[in-house]
C-alpha cells in the first residue's frame, strides 16, 4: 500500500531535483554538464528583482495576517454558538474546496472595472460611473489578490482551530467564566494561547501557499511590479528553451525564502510538542 506513495513521490523528488540542477545551468538533454552560478547571478542582479519580492511578500504577509484573524473570529464564532454540520459545510468546506481560479473569476465578475457591484453603485447614485470604482484587474494595492486569498484562507484557519478551540471552550474555557471571568477575557486568557500553537502553523501554511502560488496574482497583479512567481513563469515561457536555467534560478530563490518558512514551521511544531510534553 505505500508503492504509490513512493512513487509520486519519486515523480515529486525527480521534477524538484531537475529544477535545482536546472538552476545551475545543468541539461543533460542538450549535453550541458557545467555547473555555473551565471543564472542566479543574473537573476540576483535584475533591476525588479527586489520588487517583485516585496510585493510578494507584502500581499502574502497581508493575506496571512488578515485570514489569521478572520479565521479565529470565524472558529470563536462557530464555537460560542455550537454551530450544526450545514453551517460548517457552507463555513468552512465548501469555501475551501471552491479552487482559487473560480474565486478569482467571480471577483473580477463582481469588482472588475465593469463588474456588478460598481454598476450597482453607479444605478444607485453612489458613484458618478461604473468605471470610477477601483477595479480589482491590475491595483496597485493588490487587494483583489488578497481578497481572493481571505476567502479560501479564512475558512482553513477556522477549519484549523475550531476542533482545538471548542474542546478548550467545553472545559477549561467554562472553568474561567465559573471563576468569574467574562466570556471575552477567558477566550483572550484561556482559549487564545492554548490554540497559538495551531494558529501559528496554520499562519506559516498560509503565508507560505500565497508566496508561492502564481496564478492568482498573474490574473489579478499590477503590471508593475509582478510577483516572483509570476516572474518565473513568464522566463519558463520564453521559446528558447536555454532560457529556462534563468527561470529555475528564479524559482530556486523562491524555494529558498520557502525553505527559510518550513525550518520555521519545523521549530514552531518542536516547542509546540515540548510545551504539550511538559505540561503532561
């Protein structure tokens, strides 16, 4: 039973392992066999380089943080009220598995340039024209990106916490209000740092999917600047295939700011597990 795991792991190993090489100016397949750092030297020294990466940053870091707090709202929320197997399913499951593309195609349908919602404020008076609305195609503010992240990551930090947090709100949670605390300090006091292990996972996984992923900013990114994956898929694209070792070395400095996050992710979970460890 575990033949094909191995396996897809082998094809995930395989295509990681090419790409690195790849990188390194290495294409068995048309007799390069030369290790040479000219590609990430010419990609470390590009003129928007810097600024790809701070807007990727910039928009994964928003996302992250405002999907964190939405996500815990959503999970006290659901917990307070002991919600039923429907609402969790319109709450939490059916947005995580609406895929990104499909959200991204009905929010540039709502708040596009020509969207719903600026046509609707321009019949109702509140806007002088439907164009006069910040379109979500191309703003500079990246909001459209982000607002496609908020409503896939929202629901994953909620799914993430809400069994941990319900668990704490049955037991310890109701032993602080019997002690006199109010509702809204014992979630503060009790529940919040009891569920800091999960959060900040969960913040890791997120921030880390929304730095990565390509497609959501090459439909709904500025021209200037583009995001660093988006950068690297564009140098894949280039019909001459030598171009793809710049490419490569593009997404080796992704994987390299990724990599930082999983050590990250990686002591968050050893102190995690000490801290559970010493209380037992």
């Amino acid at each position: 039973m575990v033949l094909p795991a191995l396996l897809l792991l082998g094809v995930f190993v395989y295509g990681v392992g090419s790409g690195i090489i790849q990188g390194f100016g290495i294409m068995p397949f048309l007799d390069r066999t030369e290790f040479t750092l000219e590609y990430y030297e010419q990609a470390l020294t590009r003129a928007d380089l810097l600024g790809s990466i701070m807007f990727s940053l910039y928009f994964s870091f928003t996302s992250a943080i405002l999907a964190t707090v939405g996500g815990v709202a959503l999970s006290a929320l659901m917990t307070r009220a002991r919600t039923g197997r429907l609402t969790r399913l319109f709450g939490i499951q059916v947005p995580i598995t609406t895929m990104h593309a499909v959200v991204a195609l009905a929010v540039i349908c709502l708040f596009s340039g020509a969207g719903l919602f600026p046509r609707v404020l321009h019949v109702l008076g509140a806007a002088p024209d439907a164009t006069s609305f910040p379109s979500v195609v191309g703003a500079p503010s990246g909001w459209g990106i982000i607002a496609v992240y908020l409503w896939k990551e929202i629901p994953f930090i909620a799914f993430m916490t809400i069994t941990i947090m319900m668990n704490i709100s049955s037991t310890l949670g109701e032993a602080a209000r019997t002690l006199g605390a109010g509702s809204a300090r014992a979630f503060f006091s009790v529940t919040l740092p009891l569920c800091r292990g999960a959060i900040l996972r969960a913040f890791l996984v997120v921030f880390a999917f929304a730095f990565g992923s390509y497609e959501i900013p090459f439909l709904l990114e500025p021209t200037v600047p583009k995001a660093l994956p988006v950068l690297a898929y564009i140098e894949f694209q280039d019909p001459d295939i030598i171009n793809r070792c710049y490419a490569m070395a593009l997404n080796g400095i992704m994987a390299g700011i990724c990599t930082v996050l999983c050590v990250v992710y990686y002591v968050v979970l050893q102190r995690d597990g000490k801290r559970k460890r010493g209380r037992r």
